[in-house]
C-alpha cells in the first residue's frame, strides 16, 4: 500500500513500445542514443509457444487470476529495492538499459511471461539439478528464459538450437551428439548438464559472473577481445561499449529475467496454468525403431512420443547405429516391452525405406543393326590400331617417343623380344 501511491498505471500497454520490434534505443545523460538489439527469443511470437505440445496438452490459462492486463510503472528506487531483494551472488545492478527490458517484459512481452512462468514447472527442475551438480547460481536457470523462451525446439537464424541455445561445434565440445537423425542440444536434461558443464568451464576462465554470461552468448574470444580494446577491465559495465550489439543487451535482459520471474505479481502477470504429465520412464533399443511404429501398435499420440524425445529430428530411433532410449509414458513401457516385436514389423518395408544391398543392372543393351555395326567397326578400328614402317637407323625409344607410347608396349604389341629391329618392318603402336 505505501508503494501504491508511486504508481501509475497505464492502461494500454502496447503504447510503452515505438519503433524496431527487435531493437530498443536508449539515452545516456549526454544525450547520446545507443541502439541495443534484443536477444532473439524476445522477438518470439506467443502463438508458436502455444502450439507448443505441452503448451496444448498441459498449460491453460488461469480463470480465477483476478489481475487486471494492465502494466503498472513503478519509482526507480522501487526497481533497485527489489533487485537487490533477489537472493543472488551474481551482480545485478539497475539502470537504463535494464529498465528497458523489464519494461519490454512487463509490456510487450507479458502473455510471454505468462507462458514461461507456466512452461518453468516442467524445465525449472532440470535446469536446478544441474546447475547444483556443478555447484553454480541457481539464478542461471533463467537463461533459457532469454536464449530460447522455454521453448526445447527452438533454432535461431545462426542455428543454434534448443532450451540452451547451443551452437553445433560447442555442443559437440560439451558432449553432446549431433548427427542427421540425432540432435542431443534439443534433450532438455543432456542439454541442462552440458550446458552447466560450459558455464563453469567460463567462470574458471573469467571468474565474474556477468561476464561468463556474456560470454555465454558471444562466446570467450568475443569478451576477451573486448577486455583488451578496455585495456584490460573486467567489468562488464566497462567493457560493454566494446561488444557485440545483442551480447550489449544480454545481460540486461538476464538480470530483467530474474526480475519478472521473481516479480510478475506486481505487474498483474498471471502463470499460466500447468497440469503436469505424467511420469515417464525409458526402455532401451538395439534396432532402428520409427516413433510412428510406436506410436500405432501402442496407441500413443506421435505428438507426445516426439515431445518426450526431441532429440530424435526425424523420430528415427538410431538403435542400430548404438543402443539408444525411448522415453514413454510410465504407463506404456509395459506395453512396448510385450509388443516389441510388432512394433519392429510395423510398416517397415515403408518407414526404412533405405537398403541394405542392391543388385546391378547387367543387362547388355540391344541396338539396332545399323548402330551395332558402326559399333563392331569402330570395336575393330580400335583394335587394328596404327602401324608405322621402321626406317634405317631407327630405335624403339625413338618410335615410341613419336607416337605416344613406350618400348614395352611396342615389345608386347609386335612380339619383339630384344632391342634391334630391322628398316622396313611395320610396327603396331595403336
């Protein structure tokens, strides 16, 4: 109630926002502009979250949320009180910049929010566990918040894919297997542990949060490029001049994460609904298995079979290659083990269309006699080849010089055994 006489509301959020849907323009005390790109998952449309399979089958939206749509706008010391509030030990400061992206959260993006708060209930466990595995901030877990907007299929217009945003090569670094029918960055767990791995890997190298979170996004050589041009600060507030556009942003939009994950409450943000599934449980296969067999003999939805395993990009099971695991429904691993068989068998011919062994076609083609007999002419041209007659004082090495090939060949072709030839004798030379 004290802070209520502080704050205005405003009515129609949309009006918060003018210009570049992906870029927000800040101004510092000189009045200077500086155009700062936001992190690709902030220019996402809700909708492809929505049609999300775990968005569809088991978020909604909340019908007893009384909140209004409305965006309240609170005192910068409010903002500041309750960043320092966050239980945290990476620094995250206020200013403008961070103020634009919590605006851009509690505005624009707040049905985004709204979604993430929901989709956190399936992710934000993972994410813990393995950020408490390599003993790093738990406030980490919100990075997947900016890097892809909790959506596990994600890819970016650089390719980088999945809940943690990994480019191929640091996938691969950190263990994780890509290949055409396998892509493990989109496994939220595999990911989760991999990605944990590489971020303390950037902190024994930097040893400041801010910029193992920076370099997270732009990766190490970018940081330390922009440390030397700020002849040797480690501040990020200091090296930020000297950094990509959206690697400027990156850290605002993570501590304005943490900001309305921690405080969508006071911005009238209603969590969506969540229904979790149920549990699940893995069953290991040695054959190439499709997930439409799977889904046919044991009347699963292919939907959710992909959803439980997005690693598989073209829901091939590679269980040939390697024993690999089938995440299923709790309920059906029962059913698979007693089908197994079935499963295998179904529409294979169709699915695994790729063969094992092929026969050539070794059929001689007909031809009409017109052609077969040019044919014979030039077959029989060709073995009659050329001949020369040999001229006083000439040797082996000489004719074969002139005419393109070499003293055995000459030897073999004419049944010539030695070295000396006679004037007026015809060679074959072909």
């Amino acid at each position: 109630m004290l802070l209520a006489s502080n704050v205005a509301i405003q009515a129609q959020i949309e009006e918060d926002y003018e210009g570049d849907e992906d870029e927000i323009t800040v101004t510092d005390d000189n009045g200077k502009e500086e155009i700062i790109e936001f992190p690709e998952a902030m220019t996402f449309e809700l909708d492809s979250l929505l049609n999300l399979y775990m968005s569809k089958n088991y978020l909604g939206e909340d019908n007893d949320c009384r909140m209004k749509d409305i965006n309240p706008v609170f005192e910068k010391e409010v903002y500041i009180d309750r960043l320092k509030r966050i239980p945290s030990i990476i620094e995250m400061p206020y200013n403008e910049v961070v103020q634009k992206f919590i605006d851009r959260y509690s505005g624009r993006l707040r049905h985004s929010v709204s979604y993430m708060l929901g989709a956190s209930n399936f992710y934000m466990p993972i994410f813990e566990e393995a950020l408490e595995t390599y003993g790093l901030p738990l406030e980490l877990k919100y990075l997947p918040v900016i890097e892809s907007a909790l959506n596990p299929t994600a890819v970016s217009r650089v390719g980088a894919t999945g809940l943690w945003q990994f480019m191929l090569a640091t996938g691969k670094r950190y263990g994780l297997e890509v290949n055409t029918l396998v892509d493990e960055r989109r496994d939220p767990i595999k990911a989760s542990y991999a990605a944990a791995n590489y971020l303390s890997d950037l902190y024994k190298v930097f040893g400041d949060w801010n910029l193992v979170i920076a370099a997270y996004n732009c990766g190490p050589d970018q940081i330390n490029k922009a440390i030397h041009r700020s002849k040797g600060s480690k501040d990020y507030w200091q090296i930020y001049p000297y950094l990509p556009k959206e690697t400027r942003g990156y850290v605002p939009a993570f501590i304005a994460a943490n900001y309305i994950m921690t405080y969508y409450c006071e911005h009238n943000i209603c969590p969506m609904t969540t229904r979790l599934p149920a549990k699940t449980d893995t069953v290991m296969v040695s054959r190439n298995v499709h997930l439409e067999q799977i889904a046919a003999v044991c009347n699963i939805d292919i939907e959710q079979l992909r959803t439980l395993n997005p690693a598989y990009r073209r829901d091939i099971v590679p269980g040939a290659t390697k024993m690999s695991a089938v995440r299923l429904p709790h309920t059906e691993v029962g059913k698979f083990i007693d089908l197994e068989d079935s499963i295998y068998a179904y529409n294979a011919e169709v699915l695994f269309s790729k063969r094992a062994t092929v026969e050539v076609n070794d059929d001689v083609p007909t031809y009409t006699r017109k052609s077969s007999t040019k044919r014979s002419r030039k077959k029989a041209s060709r073995s009659r080849g050329r001949s020369v007659t040999v001229k006083s004082g000439q040797t082996l090495s000489e004719i074969a010089k002139r005419n393109g090939t070499t003293v055995a060949k000459l030897r073999r072709l004419n049944g010539i055994k030695g070295s000396n030839i006679r004037a007026g004798k015809k060679l074959r030379v072909r």
